[in-house]
C-alpha cells in the first residue's frame, strides 16, 4: 500500500519509488509533482543516477561532506544513505 505523503505531492506512488532509490525528498516530489502534470512530460524512469546502496562507503562520505552532514565520520554506510535520504 502506498503511502499519502499528503496534498504537497501529487504522485505518491511516484514518490515512493523515487527515495527508494535514492533521491533526495526534495527531487523525488519534483519528479513525482512533474509527472501528475498533463502539461509536463518528465521521463518515466527519472534520472540516470545509481541507488545509493551500489555507491561505495567513500563516495558516500564525500556526498555527505558536500552536505555538511554532522557526524558522519562515525557513521556506517547505512547511517549515511538514511541521512543522505534525510536531506
């Protein structure tokens, strides 16, 4: 079942598939708020970009570092995909 992320995004479903494969919340409802739009034509699939989980421990470090992410030189990978998930 899909969750109602409430009226701000128009596509839920869209939405869901797009954080789990790892954008940020703020693209994701782009996205997903693009292609409810008739008058939009947003591609289907989203972008190019890989899941964060295939990223390696290093990447994700660096991305977090962009971010100015707090604490995440004691974090584990999976503590840094949530928190990248998170912005």
């Amino acid at each position: 079942m899909v969750k109602d992320h409430g009226s701000s995004i128009k596509n839920d479903e869209t939405y869901e598939a797009l954080r789990e494969d790892g954008h940020s919340k703020e693209a994701a409802a782009r996205i997903a708020n693009a292609q409810a739009n008739p008058d939009q034509s947003p591609s289907k699939t989203g972008g190019k970009a890989s899941s964060y989980e295939d990223w390696t421990k290093d990447d994700l470090y660096d991305r977090a570092q962009e971010l100015e992410i707090e604490g995440r030189s004691d974090m584990t990978k999976a503590e840094l995909i949530a928190a990248l998930r998170d912005r």
